[in-house]
C-alpha cells in the first residue's frame, strides 16, 4: 500500500474518531446520555475489540492501538 494510501485510511480513522468523540460530548451536553453512559460505550468498544481480535492474529498492533486509543477516553 502506498503512503498516500496508507495517509487517506490514517486520515479517515482520525475523522471517523473524532466525529464520534465530538457526537458523544453533544449527546452528555444535551443531556441525552450521562457521563456513565458514554464510558459504557467505551467499555463496550473494548470488549467488541477483544472478540475481533482473536479471529486477526497478524493484526495483534493494530488492535493493541485502537484499544490504547479507547482506554485513553475511559481514563
């Protein structure tokens, strides 16, 4: 894959992250989910993680980045 490429899936992780960070702030500013709800999602993100990982092993960093990107919301 080239640079570029690699670059354009960097970059819409980074927009597909943050558009969900920004979503879930809105939803707790609204009023429509509590501090303990969002950290739900997050544990729950965690857990669906952990399933996905086992059936990619040759991805073992990639998971172990995205669940440090997950615990770094939880702390």
């Amino acid at each position: 894959m080239s640079v570029a490429s690699l670059n354009g899936v960097a970059a819409a992780n980074l927009v597909s992250s943050a558009t969900m960070a920004g979503l879930l702030r809105c939803l707790v500013q609204k009023g429509l989910l509590e501090a303990a709800d969002v950290r739900e999602i997050y544990e729950i993100a965690l857990l669906i993680l952990e399933q996905q990982q086992g059936a990619v092993p040759e991805a073992v960093a990639t998971f172990q980045a995205a669940r440090s990107a997950i615990e770094r919301n939880l702390a």
